[in-house]
C-alpha cells in the first residue's frame, strides 16, 4: 500500500508540475470520458501531500533487498520536501 501511495503522489506531482491544472481521479467512480480540470491547489491538498505523507507512515525505512525498488521512507520523505518546496513557489 505504501508502494501505491508513493506512486500516486508522485505521479499527480510531476503532472501537476508538467500540465498545470489536470484531471484529479481519487475514486474509482470520480472518473469519466469528460472530466474538468482541477486547480493545481486543489491538487496537491488533496492529492499529493496525503498520498506522500501515508507513503512515509506505511514504507519501510530500508528496502528489504538489495534489488528491491527504491521507494522507501526516505524517498518519499524526499519527495514530500520537493513537494513543499513547489508549493512555495510556482504555481502556488
């Protein structure tokens, strides 16, 4: 679950950062063919910061193996901090 979390933080960031404002889907029925765009605020209030924040409560510290993926609390402690440091600035 905290593999899930990290992802879909990350990925609403970097499209945040990328687009502006985008399409936010966090229920399965909150999609649709037509969906409006969502502010870039909005995003990360409801998107980015409570996913990478679960992702730190629910990651391990160190990876389990060697070649295990890299997501781990420290990355997304990282990214949450990337996160923060956006927000400080541009578009915010």
């Amino acid at each position: 679950m905290g593999e899930a979390y990290f992802l879909r933080g990350l990925s609403y960031f970097y499209l945040a950062r990328m687009y502006g404002d985008v399409p936010l889907i966090l229920k399965e029925e909150d999609a649709s063919t037509y969906m409006p765009r969502t502010a870039v605020a909005e995003i990360y209030d409801q998107a980015v910061i409570p996913s990478l924040t679960r992702a730190v409560e629910l990651l391990p510290a160190k990876a389990a193996q060697a070649l295990a993926p890299p997501q781990s609390k420290w990355a997304a402690k990282a990214c949450l901090a990337d996160a923060y440091m956006t927000m400080a600035g541009w578009p915010l």
